[in-house]
C-alpha cells in the first residue's frame, strides 16, 4: 500500500515534467524511499526537490515514518534506458557488449534500436611497412548492450 502510494506521486511528479524520466524506484524495508532520476536536459537540484516535494507533501508521517533520497544518475552511472543515450551524442563512451566485446568511441548516432559509435585507430598499411590512421564505426543495438558508460576526459 505504502509503496503504491509513494509510486502513484512519484508518476504524478514526472507526468508534470515530461524532461524528467525515472532511472530507479525503491523501497527499504526502513522506509527510505530512493528515487534516481534523469532528464533529457539533465537534472539540477530544484528538479529533485520538485519530485521529493511532490512525494514528501503528500504522504503523512504520523501514519507511516519513512526517509526520502531524490537524487540523480551520476556521471559514471552506467546508461540504462535508451531515452538517456540522446543528450550525450558527441560524447565518448565505453560500451560492453552481452558477448564480451568492449568498445570506446564516439557516439554519433541515436535512433530507437541502437547507437553508432566511431573512433580511429592505427592499423598496418595495405602495403609497405607502417601504420595508417582509419575510422573505424559500430551500430550496436539497445539489446545488445551489457553495459555504457559516458567517458569524462580531463
């Protein structure tokens, strides 16, 4: 009952902001409630208060004790839903593959079943000794994905 209570305002809260969308929901059996969020432009600290606001206001501690966490996907939180890969196009990412594969590169391209990375690297000349620069790509289906992480350079 609790849980579907926090859960209906917490849908109340996004359906009112549509640039936010929810990451992670839960529990613990102490009643602290977590909240990850994301947003299509990112997330500021007064969009966690307008969603910990909108829970918060309307639940009554004299009924249920309870500890409210809003907070944000992390910069090296790994990509989870394919609505967050649009707002890092341009951005370098680390992506495991479900078969091992780990690539990095430059995401370029987004559409509703995948993403285009692309990156260059050193390869031998065709012929004669040496190395020659090419670009390289890879369109990597959203089921396909074991894991992606933005990669922040310095």
């Amino acid at each position: 009952m609790f849980k579907e209570t926090v859960r209906n305002l917490l849908d109340n809260a996004l359906n009112e902001r549509n640039d936010l969308f929810l990451i992670d929901f839960e529990i613990l059996p102490d009643n602290t409630i977590r909240v990850v969020l994301d947003g299509d432009n990112g997330v500021l600290v007064e969009d966690c208060i307008f969603v910990s606001r909108a829970i918060e206001h309307n639940l009554d501690r004299e009924e249920q004790d309870f500890s409210l966490e809003v907070t944000s996907s992390g910069a090296t939180s790994p990509l989870v839903l394919p609505r967050q890969y649009k707002r890092h196009v341009g951005r370098n990412l680390e992506v495991k593959t479900n078969d091992g594969e780990k690539l990095e590169g430059e995401l370029t391209e987004v559409n509703d079943e995948s993403v285009l990375l692309k990156w260059k690297t050193r390869e031998p000349k065709p012929v004669g000794k040496g190395k020659i620069t090419v670009t390289k790509e890879a369109n990597i289906s959203f089921e396909d994905i074991k894991e992606a992480k933005v990669k922040i350079k310095f």
